[in-house]
C-alpha cells in the first residue's frame, strides 16, 4: 500500500513541521551503484588502489548499498525526509553530478525528476531533501546542481523561512513541496536553499546498538528548543575490521537485519513535539514496519491537543 499521508488532514495541518515525527532513509540514492565505475572521491586511496581488482568493488558493493527502494518506492512506503551526497566524476567532461557512497550512483537530475513526479501526483505531499556531502565538486558544480534543482522543482521549492513557521497548512498555502537544505556557503545566494545548520544530524559512528541509542538520547536532550529541524540518524555504522570479518556478507546481513528490532522499540518509545523526536533514518527502511510506527506516533500530538482544550 502506498503511504501517502493523506490523514494529515486538517488536524495536522497547524502544527509545526519542527514539532511533527517524519520518516527519512540513510544515503537514501544507493539502491544502485554502478561497480563499473571508478570508486568515488569520498574513499581513501588505499581503497582506491585495492578496487583494482574487480572483486573488491563487488565486495564495496555490497557494504555502500544501504537501501532497497528507489525514490519512487520510498516515497510510497512513506519516506519524506532524503540524505543526498553528491559528487563530479573526475576527468568527466562537463559538471554532471551523481549521487555517491563508495561508488557513483544515478545522476542527480534523474533522482530528482523521479521525486518530481510523485509530487505532482501527490500535491499535498511535502519532502525535505538535504544536501549534505560534496565531493570533487567547485562552485561551477554547484552552481551546475542549483539550476538542476531549481529547473525540476520550481515553484514547489520553499524559500527560507523561520523553521516556527512552517506548517503543512503553510506549505498548502503557497503550494510548496520541497524544503532543499544545502551544506555548503552558497545556500547564501539562494532563497530557496535552507542553510545545513537548519538541519544538524548527528552521527554516533559505532557499531553497537547500545551505544547508538544511547547517543540517539543524548542528542534529543541537547536538540535546541527553536530554529532547527532534527535528524536522530538510527544507523550504525561499520569499522574497517567490521568489514573485513564479513567481507562477503555485507551491510544488511552484518548489522541491520541483528539490530533493527531493537532500534524499532526505540522508534516505539519516543514521543515528537518541541523536544522530541522529528526525523528518524534508517538503513533498509522497508524490514521493519518503521513508516506505520513513525506515522502512529504523530497521533501523540492529537492526543495532547485534546487534553490541553
């Protein structure tokens, strides 16, 4: 079934987007990556020269795919929320950028252009792209990618606005759909790039699933109260030992299929509103049901209308 949120309805129209709980996936573009390609400027040089051997991108292959679902898919399993890093392909002729971890995937453009049709299919629907790493890339690059951007969304960008002010009923109004945030200095030249602060994500970088949601707690707790949106990336992460133990069996099978149901009962646990939980990623979003949990949760905020009237 497609999760379209259409139950956000009048009731959800006036709160908060800051306040409100949203579903996001973790390099949200690697259900494909080319192993033809030469490995991408996000990896060291060691693991360049050692991708000579045709074996070992079959083998990064396996560790830099971190979804199944093409954008289409996850918009439709409920995915709002897209982690975006890009990169040139260098010694390419023209500024072309491609997403990328570890190998290079589809070009930008066509990712967005797939966005773009469930937006128009879906006018109610709203979705925060966040452009979060660079590589290879000069400020022709960029200014490449911002007309990209700009040329398939259009209109339904959403200039830069007090994050406090940004409802859906907000977004209905001006018929916006897309909240573009932009790591890098020339969001400044931009009205519709919201700058990356606007979107901190903290990252735990372990491989231990206690140690995540402990760290997953300790950032809500310093999540500031006004001005920013909040990503709790549900995510570990595997050392290069990780790696080398399970070479063959990959990410999936290595640390998510394991850990995913206890990350789930903490998904269960967490309530959204000004200090809670906003936008929760994840790794292979579609194992576990985290869009019909996420989704549940916002009915707290419902709850909490009612006894406060």
């Amino acid at each position: 079934a497609t999760w379209v949120y259409v139950f956000w309805g009048s009731q959800f129209s006036k709160i908060k987007y800051s306040w409100l709980l949203f579903l996001g996936s973790h390099d949200s573009f690697s259900y494909w990556v080319d192993e033809k390609s030469p490995v991408g400027p996000d990896q060291a040089t060691a693991i360049k020269r050692l991708a000579r051997i045709s074996l070992v991108k079959k083998i990064m292959k396996k560790w830099s795919v971190t979804q199944n679902l093409t954008f289409k898919e996850q918009l439709e399993g409920g995915i709002r929320y897209f982690d975006l890093r890009v990169s040139s392909k260098p010694g390419e002729i023209g500024q072309e950028i491609y997403f990328i971890h570890g190998l290079f995937g589809i070009k930008v453009r066509d990712g967005l252009k797939e966005i773009n049709t469930f937006l128009e299919q879906h006018p109610k629907e709203v979705v925060f792209l966040d452009f979060n790493h660079f590589y290879a890339m000069d400020d022709s690059h960029h200014y490449f990618l911002i007309n990209r951007i700009r040329s398939v969304f259009g209109s339904k960008l959403c200039s830069v606005e007090c994050v406090e002010y940004v409802t859906l009923q907000y977004m209905w109004e001006k018929k916006h759909q897309v909240l573009i945030f932009y790591h890098y200095p020339l969001y400044q030249e931009y009205s519709f790039l919201w700058p990356g602060n606007k979107m901190p994500a903290p990252w735990a970088n372990t491989t231990n699933v206690h140690k995540l949601l402990q760290f997953l707690e300790t950032t809500l707790e310093e999540r500031s109260r006004y001005g920013t949106f909040h990503v709790s990336q549900a995510i570990l992460t595997p050392r290069v030992k990780t790696i080398a133990r399970h070479l063959i069996r990959g990410l999936k099978n290595t640390l998510v299929h394991r850990n995913l149901p206890m990350i789930l009962n903490w998904v269960k646990a967490q309530k959204p509103g000004v200090m809670g939980v906003n936008i929760i990623t994840s790794d292979f979003v579609e194992l576990v049901d985290f869009a019909a949990t996420v989704i549940a949760l916002n009915d707290l905020l419902l709850e909490e209308d009612e006894s406060a009237i």
